[in-house]
C-alpha cells in the first residue's frame, strides 16, 4: 500500500501543515510515502487523480486542509477503486470528520491514520462534480460565499467570520425564489425560500448541525428546505438551529424535512449553489446519490 499526502499550505489560518510535515519525517526515504504540495484551486484533483491511475498498488491519499481540499481529492478519484480517503484536518471548517463523532485530534496523528480502518460512504453527485457533506442553495450558500471575504481579514478568526456572515446575510440574502423537485414531485410551497439542503453529512459552516439525522452511509439524501421568514423569527431559530434541534420541532412549522433519493433546483435565470462550501453557478442542479461509493480512513 501507497501513502500519499497532499497538503494544502493555505488552508485554515497558522502553520498547521507544518505539524503534519514533522510528524512525516519519521517517514522521509520510505518509498511508499510522497508528499505533494498543492500549487493553485484544482490541483489536488488532477494530482490526485494521475497518481492513483499510475500506480498498481492500493493508495491512501491524506487530504491535508479542510473540507475544499477533501473535495478536491474526492473529486479526483471517487470513481476510482484502489484508493482510500483520509482527512487531516487542518482548515477552516472540517465539517466533513465531524459526523463520525471522533475527536478532531485523533485525526491530526499521523499513526493513527496510517492503523485506522476503513468505511465505505455515501456522495452526492450533481452534473460533474460530487459531495460527500452537502449541497446547499439559497441562504446558506449566500454565507459560504461571503464568509470567504470575511475569512480573507487577517485579525478575524474563522469561527467569528462564519458568524459576521450569517448575520450581514440575515439582512441581505433571506429571500431565494428556485423550483424544487423531490424523487420526482414538485415541492409546492407559499411564499419563497430561505435556504435548502442535501445533505450526507450532519454538519456544515464550521460546526452547524443542519441535518441531525444524516448517515453518510444510508442511502439516501438529507432533504431539508426552509421557508423565507422575518428577521426577528429567522433570530430566534437560529440557536435550535445551530444545535441541530429544528428536526421534527412542533414550534417550527416552516420546515420541511425528508429523506429522498433525488433532488432537482430549477430557475429561469443561472442561480448559484455550494459544494461542500464551494461555490458554483449552474442552471439546473440535478442531485442523484452514489451509494457506498468512496472508501473514507477513520482513525485508530
């Protein structure tokens, strides 16, 4: 077995990579070990992608970042059969660990991901590129992408940039007019719509357990969609909501929730989504699932 760790230096905020670089050298002049330092967006996947398919031995590939640097791992390799994934988080978020309820730090040792086992999960697919937390449109995608600028200020950490996001959104990106069509049926709603979400994981901006019955490895999607409401209503939800306590909640009643094994967005105009925090402007967003598509490392 191969071990390839691909580190993305400008993931996060600090020198976090550089704990990791230590705790390989342990490992410099072994033949099945390679580190491959990320160089620009996309060259995790294509790196990713040439190394598996040139080597005949089964590969662990280390995605060293956060959850965009897993994506672009991910997105490089999960049709692929000889390789596994295993995340170092050392980015911003991490929401992806988050949902196998290990500790963040068991997974920042390096032996204990060389010795851990390995799990088959569930991806999300949407036209060419591929999920394996969540898929969101509307508000929420709004707040990825504005947390991008908040998160660029030297002097705000990443925690507090999620939060000034959410809160210049609450004011400027609760209302979102797209079609939505759930295994086939359009979802008919009053009104227009805050956000929604496909989930696979339980977790997302940093921490917000949006889809508290997700199983990355059940087979099915984690639809929620929620209704556009007042500023003073969208406050008070805001807590349950962090803490993952709207599910099945007799007090809100403009939530929508299901399991679903396909999702459609439509609208008129190009529109934009977030992949696994990325963001991305299409004009359909067709989401299909892939079943135990992806080998994922979890930690001794």
């Amino acid at each position: 077995m191969r071990h390839l760790f691909i580190i993305n230096k400008h993931s996060g905020k600090g020198n976090a990579w550089m704990d990791i670089e230590a705790q390989l050298n342990k490992y410099s002049g072994r033949g099945d070990f390679e580190i491959h330092y990320t160089k620009s967006r996309g060259d995790a996947t294509a790196f990713a992608r040439e190394y598996v398919l040139g080597s005949s031995d089964f590969t662990r590939i280390y995605a060293c970042g956060g959850d965009g640097t897993f994506n672009e791992v991910l997105s490089g390799v999960y049709d692929l059969n000889n390789c596994a994934i295993a995340v170092v988080p050392i980015g911003s978020g991490n929401d992806f660990i988050r949902s196998f309820g290990i500790e963040k730090e068991k997974y920042l040792d390096i032996d204990n991901l060389i010795n851990g086992r390995e799990v088959f999960v569930d991806l999300l697919k949407c036209g060419d590129r591929v999920s394996g937390n969540s898929i969101t449109i509307g508000f929420d995608c709004a707040v990825a992408k504005n947390f991008v600028k908040f998160n660029k200020r030297k002097h705000i950490s990443s925690e507090l940039a999620y939060k000034l996001s959410i809160f210049y959104c609450i004011l400027k990106e609760r209302v979102h007019n797209f079609t939505v069509i759930t295994d086939g049926e359009k979802l008919n709603i009053d009104g227009t719509y805050l956000l929604s979400i496909c989930a696979k994981g339980k977790y997302y901006g940093g921490g917000i357990k949006c889809a508290p019955l997700a199983d990355n490895s059940d087979g099915y999607v984690d639809f929620t969609a929620i209704k556009t409401v007042g500023v003073l209503k969208f406050v008070s939800l805001l807590p349950t909501y962090v803490k993952g306590e709207h599910i099945n909640n007799p007090k809100i009643d403009f939530i929508i929730n299901k399991k679903v094994k396909s999702v459609i967005y439509e609208n008129p105009e190009p529109f934009e989504i977030g992949i696994d925090g990325e963001i991305v402007t299409v004009d359909r967003a067709e989401i299909t699932l892939l079943e135990k598509a992806q080998k994922i490392v979890l930690p001794k």
